[in-house]
C-alpha cells in the first residue's frame, strides 16, 4: 500500500530541496509539520495568497525562511533599539538573505533607507529577487556572499548600520544542547567578525536569529563581542521548538530596553559604550 511521504523538514530539505513546491506541498508541509497549512506565511500574505501572486519558493526555502508571525516581531524589536540611536539615517543588512522575507520586515519596521540582502545560491536568489520584484517590494538582493557584497557595497553613508545575521543552521541544532552558534554556516561569530573587519569603524546593530535551546558557550562567545546585547525568546510554537533573537552593539549602547516582557540583558564587561547622538 502506497503511504503519501510526511512533508517535514528532512524531505524538504532532501529530495525536495532544489524542487520548487506546489501549493499543495507548501501547505502540507504546513500541516504535516505543525498542524497549520497556512504555517508558511511570507511577505505579509498567506500561501494561497503568495502563491495566486506569483511567488514560489524551493522546498529548501520553505524550512529556512522566517515566516512573517516572527519575522514581524523580530524586525519590530530590532527597530525599537535602533530607535534610541537617534540616527538619521539606517541601512538594513541580511547577510544570508533567502527569501528575503526578514529583510523585507526589518527594512519595513526600522524605515532604514535601504535594504540590501546577500545571497550566494543561485536558485535561490533567483526565485527570491523574482519573489520582491512581483510584489513591488522596496528591497536589494544582491547574487554574492557577504563577504564580497560588504567589501563591494563600500563605505556605507547611513549613521547607523543593522546587521542581521542567520547563516544555515545545517546541523547545528541537535537534541539536547540546541542550537550551536558555533556549528553554523559559517559560525555566527566569523560572519560578526567580517562585518566588524569591514563596517567597525561605525555604530552597527547586530541582530542573530537563535533558538530556545541555544548551546551557552556558543552564545558566550558571541556577546563577548558586543558592547551590549539581549535576547528574547518569541512564544509561537509549542515549548522547546521556539526561536529568539540575539541582538548585540558595537560602537554605541542602546537607550532603554525595549519594554517587553522577557528580554535577557547579561551584564557585560569592556568594550566601548556610547550614546549615537
């Protein structure tokens, strides 16, 4: 007897990973996955939506994207903190853009001046650059790594520079310890290190996606880094499969937190710690 396959990440990110998905399997990998067909929810529109308009997406697509519930909520913190710099001006960075769909919120929810993504598969940014251009929305993607698309964008001329970081997990989450910062590709520290190496000599925001269960030294090593950081877990999926985000400072310290409920601000030592005024 024939058993229809479970639309989960390991299929989509097997034989289904280069395949463009119909919407069928969009919304059974929705359902499959976690009970919602309309789980897959990108550019403000829901899959039937999304589709009718034109966007497709490949099933390695699919799993990776933010969809748009925590992409929305991560781009509206992401802004209150840029909001206490008191910059003029921002630019919005998506260092492994995909879909585009995280840039696109942040892009939207910050008001940055620009929005530019990199994005070294070419199917990918194919589809992605077709996704943003159907739907008129105001963001670059750029077919390059980050670190040719830093060194190429040069000096940048907005004040302040948001940073979002959120390299392939690949293997690095596993059970028990949870994600590994330090097992992504790349290691999410090497791509901070980059953009320092390029764009330090300016007040940046970083912003890394992490996990409920992120491994603590990998995080340790990461908000060494930063003159300041927080994190914050988003309560959308059932307890212990929920992602947060990490966001962290160079060059600048933030005003007062963002106000929600649930925000972790580890003490930290050294480092230069500025107002942007």
């Amino acid at each position: 007897m024939y058993h229809a396959p479970r639309y989960d990440r390991a299929l989509l990110l097997g034989e289904k990973r280069d395949e463009i998905l119909t919407l069928d399997e969009v919304r059974r990998y929705g359902q499959d996955s976690f009970g919602d067909p309309d789980y897959v929810c990108v550019y403000g529109l829901r899959p039937g939506e999304w589709y009718d308009r034109g966007v497709r997406l490949l099933g390695r697509t699919a799993v990776e994207c933010t969809r748009d519930p925590l992409a929305r909520r991560m781009a509206r913190d992401i802004a209150a903190v840029a909001g206490t710099a008191g910059a003029a001006a921002q630019l919005a960075l998506d260092l492994f853009a995909g879909s585009g769909n995280t840039l696109y919120w942040i892009t939207r929810e910050t008001a940055a001046r620009r929005g530019i993504g990199f994005e070294l598969d070419p199917g990918v940014f194919r589809l992605a650059r077709g996704n943003l251009a159907g739907l008129g929305l105001d963001v670059e993607l750029r077919p390059q790594g980050y670190e040719g698309g830093l060194a190429a964008l040069g000096p940048p001329a907005e004040d302040l520079v948001i940073v979002f970081v959120a390299p392939p997990w690949g293997d690095a989450l596993r059970e028990g310890p949870g994600l590994d910062l330090a097992r992504t590709q790349p290691p999410v520290a090497e791509a901070v290190d980059v953009v320092t190496g390029l764009l330090g000599g300016r007040p940046l925001l970083f912003a890394a996606q992490i996990y409920e269960r992120t491994e603590p030294a990998s995080l340790a090593t990461l908000t060494a880094r930063f003159a300041w950081s927080a994190t914050h877990v988003y309560n959308l999926d059932k307890a212990g499969f929920n992602h947060g985000l990490l966001l962290g400072t160079q060059g600048w310290t933030p005003g007062p937190s963002p106000g929600r409920a649930g925000w972790h601000s580890p003490e930290r030592a050294g480092g230069p710690r500025r107002r942007l005024d």
